[in-house]
C-alpha cells in the first residue's frame, strides 16, 4: 500500500472513495471539517442523518452517494460525542473507515489532519485498518485490503509531515506482521519455523545492525535453560530461544524484551477444555510482538540498544511431556516444581528473563499471553502491566502517547507465599484468586535488582469477537506501539 498526502480540495481527487469524520452533537450528526463539501450533501448528511442511518456514533461507518464529487463514494466514520477529538479518537475512526472498505482502490482520508499529532494518527489508523489476512484463503474468498490511501491535509509536504507518516508505516508494518504470525495455523509456525521467520523478517525489513542468534534444544540443554526444555519436550518439535539484537553505534539506553512464544498450547497433561482450545495457537503473541518491535526500532534507527528474547515452544502432552510434581531448574540455577503443566509460559519466560537480566540492560520488560486471570481481571480489550513502581508508570505512559490500553497493577508480596514448594525452590502455580498477580510475583524472582515490566496481555492480544475501530477478528498486534513509545521516550525523540 502507499500512502500520500495531500493538501487538494477533497471533493476533486480522484479517488474511489472519501471518507469525512461525523460527530454526534445535541443528539445529530455533524461533519468535522467538511466546508468542501457541496452543500446540498452535507444538509442532507446533517438534517436527514436519521433516515441514512448516520449517527456519528464511534466505529460507525456509513457510505453514502458521493454526489458533486469526483468519488463515486463518501464514508461517514463516527468519532462519538466526545467535547475533544483526540489522536487514538481518529486513529480509530480512520481504522474503522479503513477496514469496512475491504477491497476498495484507493481511499482519501479527509478527516482533521492539519497538527503533526493529529496527522500522524490518522495515517496510522488507517493503516492498522487496512489489513486482510489471506495466507489460507483461495479463489473467490480472497480479500484485499484498500490499496492506496491519500490523506488530506493542510501541512502539505512538509519534513514533519513526511516524519510523521515514515513513522506511522513503520508502526503499521510492524502491528501486522505480528497479527500474521499470530493469526498462522500452529501446523506451518512451532518453533523452529519462528526461528526461521525471525531470521526472514529481519532481512526482508532490511533492518540495519540487527543480529539473529538462534538457541535449539541441544543448545538449550547445555545452557541450562530448563523451563524451555522441560515445556517443549513433550513436542517432536522442539523449542528454540531466540535473541534478536540491534545495536547501534553509541546507544542512549539498553533495553531488552522478552516474549513469550508458546506456539501452541494444549495445556500439555494438564490438558485444556476442547472448547476454545483453537485460539491457543495465539499464546506466541507476546514473541511476535518482541521480534518486530526490535525491527522496527531498527528501522526507525533509534539511539537505543534493544535485544528481543523469544521463548519458543509447543506444550503437547504425549510420553515424554513434563508431568505435574516434576522439577525444572530454571537458567541460573533456581528450582521450579510444576504443579500443572498449563501455567508453562511462566516456565519459559523464567529462562528468557534470566538470559536479558544477564546481559546487563537498563530495563527489562517482558510481554505475555500468560493468564486466564487476565481477562477476568480487565476483559478483552485492556492489557496489565505489573512490575518496578517506574518502570510501570513509564509502559502505562507510553501506552497513553501510542493509543493502547494499559492498566497498572500490584505485585503483592503476600502472594509470593502462596508459591512455596514443599521440595523446590518455588513451585509455578499459587493462588487461584489473583492469579495474574501470583503468575507476575513469580516471574519478578527471576528479574533481580534490574528494573522491570511484566505485561500481560492475554485478553487483547487475539480478538475472538467482532472487529472494531483499527482491530481486526484475530492477531490484533497489541503491544507493539507501546513498546515502540516507551524506546522512543529513552531515545529522547
């Protein structure tokens, strides 16, 4: 897809659709900035918004006739009745507008764009939009995103305006291609196919100064990594650890990133319930996320030094899986009893963030599918983020700048009791209530005095239910741009 700007009157480009933001005001819909268009549309758009079935309403989107414009088409994308329309309110305004023409040529997007903030997001939004997964689909049932976008606005071509737009295809390019690996049938991506597309992603990115080490299960072995091998081994396909590091040349900040990468996860013995065990092939999205955030930073060329863990492995149950009261020793020593094998990604990760923690960084943030607690906790679309009292507030500060949400919460210590074994050092499951906290106590053992974020994303990371604003069904790519501020923020950009 290409993106240009524009600063031409929107009713005269040519295109095959417009799209203009509505806003629901004292219960009518109102076109933002929409003085180009010929009065007539907009009265009707206006006075009979009722009768078309426009409201204005947030992830609304309506097409209408495009009547006086060259478009044979023009998309009313609500924004709500909110006092302000701010960045994350076009960026999901352009998103919805973006994903509900599937198919479409080329788009305008003429939505209030005229700051740099304002620009960047609703070049973002619709890129996020625009995206179609087709790798298994054939003949008449393939989808194609919109093709081309041109965005209007009044900033022209200016540096900043090109800056903010580079930025926002990075970003997008990115959030999709973790929504590809996330939405890939477990069959074609286990671990060592992750590997392989890790190598291949940094190369097709052409990603400056960023190096691929790969870990496999003879190797893990000998580094005693444990939770990654006692949790893989009960798959023919075996686990990997992967570092992907970019370095630049005299780096601001040191950060390192741990994903986890369960490729699929059945619960292994302690085997998981038939209903909904499809979506467990999404249990790599915390990996996926790691990887092309490294990547992108890359792009970007950020002054900052970031090395991406990926923890990969299958959890299968069969003869030679883990079983519960085994013992694992984790890499560095510590002892871990498993008391069920389906809190494994706790396992794997240990290995992960005791390898980062090696390597001396400034901050250590890790990110998960890790707990059903989750998504009791916060739902579907709200993501946690536990850790060092700063570290926190700096991923819940980088999440308000980029548009996603998430929620701080406590590690309390009470917990940690809750995870004594009667033969280990610790045992990988405690109390039932509170679980996501227990599942982030246990995780800061292996973190030390390094500064940390353990972010758990369990819920918003695969969307089971219906699209909304730039959030397709499936992969959804969460955390990436938040992991993307926060390095910016160290960057000082």
């Amino acid at each position: 897809m290409t993106v240009t700007l524009t600063s031409q009157d929107p009713a005269r480009l040519a295109v095959d659709a417009v799209v203009v933001a509505v806003a629901q005001k004292d219960g009518t819909p109102r076109v933002l900035g929409g003085a180009w268009l010929p009065k007539d549309l907009r009265t009707a758009i206006e006075r009979d918004g009722a009768a078309l079935g426009v409201t204005g309403a947030a992830d609304e989107v309506r097409r209408v006739p495009g009547t006086g414009l060259h478009a044979s088409v023009l998309v009313l994308t609500g924004v709500g009745a909110a006092t302000s329309v701010t960045p994350e309110i076009l960026r999901r305004a352009a998103g919805a507008a973006t994903r509900e023409l599937t198919g479409t040529g080329t788009v305008a997007l003429a939505l209030p764009a005229d700051d740099q903030d304002s620009l960047a997001a609703v070049v973002e939004g619709g890129l996020l939009g625009a995206y179609a997964y087709n790798r298994y689909r054939t003949g008449d049932d393939t989808r194609a995103a919109v093709r081309d976008l041109e965005v209007v606005t009044s900033l022209g071509r200016t540096r900043a305006a090109k800056d903010a737009v580079q930025r926002a295809e990075v970003i997008a390019a990115a959030v999709h291609a973790t929504r590809d690996l996330v939405n890939a049938a477990p069959n074609d991506l286990f671990p060592a196919a992750f590997a392989d597309a890790a190598k291949a992603a940094v190369k097709d990115a052409g990603a400056k100064g960023v190096k691929v080490t790969v870990l496999d299960e003879k190797a893990l072995a000998a580094g005693g990594y444990g939770g990654l091998v006692g949790v893989g081994q009960g798959s023919v396909r075996g686990p990997r650890l992967v570092k992907v590091a970019y370095a630049p040349s005299r780096p601001k900040a040191k950060v390192a990133l741990v994903g986890k990468g369960i490729t699929f996860d059945s619960g292994g013995i302690s085997i998981k319930p038939a209903a909904g065990m499809e979506a467990m092939k999404s249990d790599m999205a915390g990996a996926a996320a790691v990887l092309h955030t490294v990547v992108a930073a890359a792009r970007l060329e950020l002054p900052v030094a970031v090395t991406g863990w990926l923890c990969l492995a299958e959890n299968m149950p069969s003869g030679t899986a883990q079983r519960p009261s085994d013992v694992l020793t984790i890499r560095g020593g510590k002892t871990v009893e498993v008391l069920n094998t389906d809190a494994e990604g706790r396992l794997v990760m240990a290995d992960g963030l005791v390898a980062a923690v090696e390597e001396n960084p400034d901050v250590v943030i890790d990110i998960a599918t890790l707990t059903g607690a989750q998504l009791v906790a916060l739902g579907h679309r709200v993501s946690a983020v536990m850790g060092t009292d700063d570290v926190r507030a700096e991923v819940v500060a980088a999440a308000d700048a980029s548009g996603e949400q998430f929620w701080p919460m406590p590690l309390p210590g009470e917990l940690r009791a809750s995870l004594k074994s009667k033969v280990a050092d610790l045992a990988n499951i405690g109390d039932r209530f509170g679980g996501m906290l227990t599942a982030g106590v246990f995780l800061q053992e292996f973190v030390g005095d390094t500064p940390w974020a353990h972010l758990d994303v369990a819920g918003p990371a695969f969307n089971e239910k219906s699209a909304h604003g730039y959030t397709p069904v499936g992969g959804t790519g969460v955390g990436v741009r938040t992991l993307l501020q926060l390095i910016e923020a160290r960057a000082g950009a």
